[in-house]
C-alpha cells in the first residue's frame, strides 16, 4: 500500500514511540489501575498500524511480517500456557493457574504475584493479534489490484 | 428502569438491522450493535450506586466497589467481539472479491 | 485422578500453538502431532470412563469456596460429560486421520489443523466447563474455528454458507450472552450448581423470578437451539454443513452441534433450571417438528452432502424428541423407570448418531474426493471402481435408517418404545413413520450413487480406490457402527451410558454433588 | 544516535508519567525506553544529534512566544470577520515558497499556519505551500509570503537547521 505525504509521515516518526510508550505504560501498571493486557496491546497495535499507514509498504515485506508476527502471537499464547502450567508444578497442589510468586506490598509496581507477567503476555499477544488482522486486511486489498 | 429498557431497544435496533439490511457490511454493523447493547447491559448489571472503579488502591480498601465480575465478563465478550467481526469482514472481503457485490440478493448460490 | 481433568483442554490448545510455531520449520509436523494427541484424549476419556465414578470436580487457580460461595472456575466431569467427551475424541481421531490424505489439496494445509485442534479445544472446555461464562466463551472458540474451516477452500459456496452461519451464529451467540447477563442479575452467580441452587431456593420467594426464569429459557433455548440446528433454527445448517470441506463437514454434523447445542441444552433444562411441564412440551415438540421438517426435505435433495446435512436434522429431532420424553415424564412425575429409558435412547441415539453420520460424511467425501462431484444425478455404479466406500456407506445408510444388527436400530427402537411407555403414543407414531422416510432417501442415496449401472463411466476415467488414511478412517466407523449396538446389553451399557443417564435422571443431585452441600 | 535519543526522550517521558522515583521503576522504565528504542530507532528522526544542541531550546521558547502571540492577534482578526455584520471575508488559496530545507521544518511551518486562526495548509509539493487564507489582503507574492511566513520561518529555522 501507498503512503501519505510527508507531514504525516514526520508526525508519525515522533508519536509512534509515544503511543508504544504509552501502551507498554497501561500493561504494566495493569495490575495497580484500570487497563491492563487488552488494553495496552490495543495501543501498541495502534502504534503499529499507524506507521504502516504513514508509511506504506510493500506487499511481501507485508507478507513477512505478518508471518512474523503470527509467530509473535502464537509464541505469547504458549507462554501464558506454559505460566499457568507452572504453578501445576511449583504451588505443590495440583492447580492450573495457581499464583505461585510472591504477592508483594499492595500499591507497589511489582507485586500481584504472576499478574504483571501474564498482563505483559497478554498484552504482546494482542499486539501481535489486532496488527495481524490489520496486515491481513490489507494484504487482501492488495491482491485485489493485481 | 428505563435504561434498561433501551438497552433492549438498542438490541432490537441491531436485530432489526440483520433482518433487514441487504449489505454485507451494514449486517456487520448490525451485529456490532447488537454486541455493544450487550456489552451496556452487562455493565448496567454491576453497576452500584455511588460505586467506585474496583481496584484496591491504597487508602481505600474499604471504599464502596462496583461488581467487578460483569465487567471481567465484558472484556471477555469484546475480545470475543473483535474476533468475529474481524472473522466476518475477512470473509465478506473474499465474498467482495468473488461475487463482485456486496448485495445479499445477488449472493445467493445456495438455496432450498 | 482430578488433576487431569484441565488436561482435555491444556492438550488441544497447547498443541494448535506449538504447531503455528513448530510446523513452519518442520515438514508434516502438524500432520504427525494432530492424530497423537488425539489418540491420547480417546485413550484419557477411556481412562476416565473405566477409573472414575460420580462426578469429579477441579478449581482453576485452586481457590476454594468461601463460605458456600463458589468463586473458583469449576471444571467439572460427570457421566454425562465423559460421554461426550468420548464422541468427541473418537470422532475427531478419526476424522483427522481422514483428513491426512484429504487436505492434500488445500495449500494451506498447515493452518487446518490449527484450526481443527481449536476447535476440539473449544468443544472440550464446553463440556467440562461448570461454569455459564465458561461455556459461552468456550463456544466461541468452537464456533469461531468453525466457520474459518467451514471457509478453508475459499471457494463461492464456502464463503457464503459461512458468512451466513456466522450472522446466525453471532446473534445466537449474543442472545445466550444476554440470557446469561439476565441470569447473573437474578441469582449473582455464574455457576451452573449455585445457580441451580439458587433458583430452587428463591423460586417461589421472589415473584419476578417465575416471569425472568420462562423469558431466560425461551433465549437460551433460541440461542443452543439455533447452535443444535433445531426446527425453526435450522437454515443454516444445510448450507455450512455441505459445503465444508468432509472431514469437518463430519466432525460439524457428529459433534459440533451436539456438543455446544444438545448436551448444553440437556445440562441447563436437566441439571440448571427447576424441571417445568411447558418447557419440556416445548422441547419435545420443536424436537419432533424437526425430525419431520429434515426428514421431508432430505427426500428431494441430488446433492449428496446436502441429503446428509437434511438428514442431520432429522436426527437431531429424534435424539431431541428422547430426551425431551424424559423430561416430560420428569416434570409430570411419572415413573422414573421410563424416563430413564427414554433418556438412555436419547444419548443412545446421540452417540449412535455422531458415529454413522461421521461415516456417511466421510464416505460423501470420499466420493466427492474422487469424481469431483456431489450431485447424485452425476454419478451411479460407483460400486464398481469405490468398493471400501460403497461397502462402508452402505454400512452407514443401513445403520442410519434402524435396520437390525446395526446400532441405530437399537436406540431408535428404544425411543419408540419409552413412547410407547409414556403414552404419547402419537410421537411413536411420528417416530417410526419419520424412520420410515429415512429408509426411503438413503435407497435413493444408494441407488442413485453407487448402483444403477455398471459404471463403465468411471473405470474409463481409471478412479481407483481411496488412499489407506481415508479407508481406515472409514472401515473403523462402520465397525464401531456393529459394536455400538452391544450398549443394549444392560453390563456394557452400564459403564458407558448409565453414568450418563443417571445425571440426568436425578436432576437436583448436580447441585449438591458439586457444591458438597 | 537515533537510538540514544529515543531511549532518552521516552526514559524522561516515562519519568514524568510514573512521576516515581524508585528503583523498580527505574528498571521497568529503562527497560520500556529500550524495547520502544529498539522497536521504533530505526524510523525515527534522522538528524537527532539536534537534541543535544541547547541553544535550539533557546529559540523554541522565544518561538512559543511569538506563536502565542501571532495566535491572538489573529483570533480577534477572525472574530471580527465574523460577527461584524458586512463579512469582510475574501477568501482563497495562495501558493508561498518557503526557504526551508528539511521535511520537519516544513512540517512545524504547515502545522504552525494551520494553528493559526484564519489560515490552513491545503498541501505542500516540494517547497511550494498552497494555503487557504480567509481575507486574501494582497495579490503580490513578496507580500503575502512575508505576512504569512516571515513570523514564523526565521524562528523554525534557527530551531530545525
């Protein structure tokens, strides 16, 4: 796909780490205020598209990302798996999901046990998932003009 | 009550929208719409009155919460939202490129 | 023994993720790894089904009730659930194995195994789940992989039949989404047995609940309904189910829509709400209707794949009409004896069916694999140059219309006589009449596709038989189609259905099971 | 160096926004202005050693200033356009060739016209703008380029070049 003129495109180069920012700030506090895993990888995805959009790109780069980043997914999707394992592991009991770390001081950025680490897990799954959708969507259209 | 009420009325106006819409995109719309009255209802649910966002935060762990469960709930369904519109819009982008149209009367190879 | 509970959906799940990364490296990976974990689910719900009785329960996160307030996901496993969770893994084991000549001619063939191992996932975790969320998310993923397999040949047909399956499918999702938004505002629970519970308890305190609870049941009876392919919801089961590509096209037909439609149907209206005279009318009737409604129109269908799919409804309405009996004579308090053996020919016929309808999809697609075609009018003699097939779909078509030594005859006749039994003599009646008309359009399947002459078209064009992982998959179905009929003997029925049926029969002892109250 | 610059930026970003001073949240902000760093370096800015030159903050004050106050003239110039009863307005596009050289200067240049009230950047090709004005005061080049651009342009480019 084309990309725009270039006032977007020096806009984009500055907000585009910003927004990144921004989401890798919602997961990470997820567990201290409202948001979380979903929400914060929605905003980096957002990131994402809006650099294809500025930018444009060619139609196998596309291809190679996307390819890239269904791996990325599916690589988080495995990670969350292999965390809840873990506590059938570690917590003694049998228990699928089992909070096996150390919960930590209320109000404090690390503590909540695993939750910050599934937030961040999740929240690169849904990067990777909503910036698929979007690179497929567009790969689509390309192939249309041909 | 009342806000009730049009929450099902906002369901029905989607519903009406899949009945009747002839275009694949608008019945996406619709089902978007239907999905959103879902998701106001589930969060009416919980709501209490004079309730706080549920996150214990220091120096108000006692404050009066709102019912956290629907809310998780919703979360839910909007992942689950996103999928199948996106799903759907996938697929109706295929149809697009195979039929030419995006008219239902005229994407009708099946029948009976 | 319950901690291996969770593993019915770790298994699927983790191995549809491991083969996205793993099978873009390794050659055949995914084809290699799909048949082994699922010979492994056959052999853990074998294992289940012999080592454990009652029901077994399992905390996700291992939080325990306060209190009597359940706040753990319950994952639970009764007989009703090993029952299909057994259809589930067998039909699917076979189904994949098909599967490993059939999607030679996809070029994504990477991806429908991927999908195919979602969607057993999504199947398990709605039969395991105690929990009404948990279902409604569960079916998603079921539903979700669904249509994307339904649309894996990209083709015109697939397209739309799938478009239109999830518009129908979005809104019975939303409706059941509803329902139970209106289910947790009246008993502030998720919980199938705390719900069940509280409604028992509440049910004649609060007037509102007796309205709320009949306009709960009517949505989730249009949502799982629509789901099950029931009478007024059946539309777009012809389309989607004979245009996916055969071996889903089984696995849809066999076990999809039992699994999230009949078995969530019977676990709310049996175990969740307060059994009630209207609403089991209501079930056996829409049952009965749709048994005839599939019946009529499977009888002027020439696509093969379409005759099959008709027919899916019409079974439906008889496992449907079974159960429904039961409840009937439940909710009326009749003897229980009858009802048990209306019930048992219900999930009799629920197992039976997934069996032989799996078997005749695979056969259809075997047909189509081979001649290119699905129109009846196209074909005939295939006999001649498709021997396993013709054999093993014969096999199939006698087994679906009740013919003796074969499994169908058995539960239908069982349905038929707890009618008898319980005096609704009419829907007997309607029963064998329906039977009848089975026997009718599968002759004409025979007839028309493999028979009529010689078949000197085909051995002109060299159609040789189908490759080994096809046949097996075939020629193993038609064999469990003779040895399902040993369940009418009581000790073998006694391990594999009884659990199941005695679930059902004493409906309130779910609660108490689970919450240990 | 783009990538120091951008793990600079977005650690003091990240600073402001947890406004906390404790070590775990140093860490987690280092490591956050890395992966961004690393993911986003590559396209960012390309002559950014221009952060690290103090006196362009100098003139990006004085530069805030100026806009301010060219902000407020011009609002009550478009205010009285607009309520006085005749409409004094004659509007139209203009085409202004700008000195700039780099593609961010032409970029704050067009935002700058476009925030102010009464003007807005329609396009650029190459280093022609063609802005649309609401009272277009004159026809000669020489002057409406410097009634538009000459309040801003000799502060940009002491800022960006």
């Amino acid at each position: 796909m084309k990309g725009m003129t270039f006032i977007v495109k020096k806009i984009t180069q500055i907000i585009c780490p910003i927004i990144f920012m921004f989401g890798l700030y919602i997961i990470v506090h997820g567990h201290l205020s409202p948001g979380g895993g979903f929400a914060g990888g929605v905003i980096m995805a957002g990131a994402f598209i809006l650099q294809i959009l500025a930018n444009g790109k060619i139609l196998p780069k596309l291809r190679k990302e996307e390819e890239g980043l269904e791996f990325m997914e599916s690589a988080a999707i495995l990670g969350f798996l292999i965390l809840a394992g873990l506590g059938l592991l570690i917590s003694g009991g049998v228990v699928f999901f089992a909070n096996f770390l150390d919960k930590g001081e209320l109000g404090k950025l690390i503590s909540g046990g695993f939750i910050p680490i599934e937030n961040i897990v999740i929240g690169a799954e849904v990067c990777a998932a909503i910036a698929t959708i979007f690179i497929a969507m567009v790969v689509y259209k390309d192939e249309e003009k041909k | 009550m009342i806000i009730y009420l049009l929450c099902f009325i906002l369901f029905l106006v989607g519903l009406y929208g899949v009945i009747s819409k002839r275009n694949l995109i608008k019945i996406i719309i619709s089902i978007a719409i239907m999905e959103y009255s879902i998701n106001l209802f589930f969060i009416l649910i919980g709501y209490v009155e004079g309730g706080t966002a549920p996150i214990i935060t220091k120096g108000f762990e006692n404050a009066k919460f709102v019912d956290p469960l629907p809310q998780a709930m919703i979360l839910t369904s909007i992942v689950i939202g996103l999928a199948t519109t996106a799903l759907l819009l996938a697929v109706a982008i295929r149809i697009y490129q195979k039929y030419g149209t995006f008219d239902i009367n005229k994407i009708k190879d099946l029948k009976g | 023994m319950n901690s291996l509970i969770p593993l019915f959906i770790i298994i699927p799940l983790g191995s549809a993720f491991v083969m996205v990364i793993l099978g873009r490296f390794i050659k055949n990976f995914n084809k290699f790894i799909t048949p082994i974990f699922m010979l492994s689910l056959v052999y853990l719900t074998f294992h289940f089904i012999i080592n454990s009785e009652g029901s077994l329960i399992y905390l996700v996160g291992g939080h325990e009730p306060v209190g009597d307030v359940p706040i753990a996901i319950y994952l639970v496993m009764d007989g009703l659930t090993k029952l299909i969770l057994l259809v589930i893994s067998l039909v699917g084991f076979l189904a994949i194995f098909y599967s490993l000549s059939y999607t030679k001619q996809y070029t994504a063939e990477r991806k429908f195994y991927v999908l195919f191992s979602l969607m057993i996932a999504g199947m398990n975790g709605v039969v395991i789940s105690g929990d009404i969320f948990n279902i409604f998310v569960f079916l998603e993923i079921a539903a979700l992989s669904s249509y994307a397999l339904i649309a894996f040949g990209v083709e015109k047909h697939q397209l739309e039949a799938s478009f239109k399956y999830q518009v129908l499918g979005g809104v019975a999702s939303l409706v059941i989404l509803f329902a139970i938004g209106f289910i947790y505002w009246n008993t502030g629970t998720l919980n199938i047995a705390d719900i069940s519970r509280q409604l028992n308890v509440n049910s004649n305190s609060l007037a509102s609940v007796g309205v709320f609870l009949k306009f709960i049941s009517v949505l989730l009876i249009a949502g799982f309904g629509l789901k099950a392919a029931i009478f007024p919801f059946h539309s777009w089961l012809p389309d989607a189910h004979s245009s996916a590509p055969s071996p889903i096209s089984a696995m849809l037909s066999g076990v999809l829509i039992k699994a999230v439609g009949i078995y969530v149907i019977i676990r709310l209206f049996f175990n969740m709400f307060p059994l009630s005279y209207e609403l089991s009318m209501t079930i056996t009737v829409l049952g009965t209707i749709s048994m005839i409604i599939g019946g009529l129109l499977a009888i002027g269908q020439w696509d093969i794949k379409r005759m099959l799919a008709y027919s899916s409804i019409s079974q439906i309405g008889y496992i449907v009409l079974g159960l429904g009996i039961g409840m009937l004579v439940l909710a009326t308090g009749g003897d229980k004896a009858v009802a048990a053996l209306s019930i048992t020919g219900g999930l009799f016929h629920l197992l039976n069916h997934s069996i032989f309808k799996g078997l005749l999809f695979l056969s259809a697609g075997a047909v189509e694999y081979r001649t290119g075609t699905r129109d009846m009018r196209k074909m005939g003699g295939l006999s001649e140059v498709l021997p396993i097939t013709s054999r093993t779909s014969l096999i199939g078509s006698l087994a679906i219309s009740g013919i003796p030594p074969f499994n169908g005859f058995f539960s239908k006749l069982i349905i038929i006589i707890a009618a008898i039994q319980a005096q609704y003599y009419v829907l007997a009646f309607l029963a064998v009449i329906v039977s009848v008309i089975t026997i009718a359009y599968f002759m004409k399947l025979q007839k028309y596709t493999f028979y009529n002459n010689d078949g000197s078209k085909w051995k002109d064009k060299k159609i040789k038989e189908v490759p080994f992982s096809m046949s097996f998959s075939m020629i193993l179905l038609s064999i469990l189609c003779v040895i399902l009929s040993l369940l009418v003997i009581p000790e073998v029925r006694s391990v594999f259905l009884q659990p199941a049926v005695d679930v059902l029969i004493n409906a309130t002892d779910y609660s108490t099971n689970i919450l240990g109250i | 160096m783009k990538y120091i610059t951008l793990f600079i930026i977005i650690f003091a970003l990240w600073l402001l926004m947890t406004f906390n001073l404790e070590t775990p949240n140093l860490i987690v902000g280092a490591v956050v202005a890395l992966i961004t760093s690393l993911v986003f370096g590559k396209g960012f800015l390309q002559d950014s050693k221009k952060f690290f030159q103090l006196q362009r903050y100098f003139w990006i004050i004085v530069y805030l200033f100026i806009f301010i106050w060219e902000c407020i003239k011009a609002n009550f110039d478009v205010a009285y356009r607009v309520l006085s009863p005749s409409m004094p307005i004659k509007p139209g596009i203009v085409k202004v060739k700008t000195s700039l050289k780099t593609d961010i200067g032409k970029t704050f240049l067009a935002n700058s016209i476009t925030m102010t009230p009464g003007t807005i950047t329609v396009d650029i090709i190459d280093d022609e703008f063609y802005i649309h004005w609401i009272y277009v005061s004159s026809e000669d080049p020489k002057e409406y380029t410097n009634k538009i651009l000459g309040r801003f342009e000799k502060y940009i480019k002491r800022i960006f070049e």
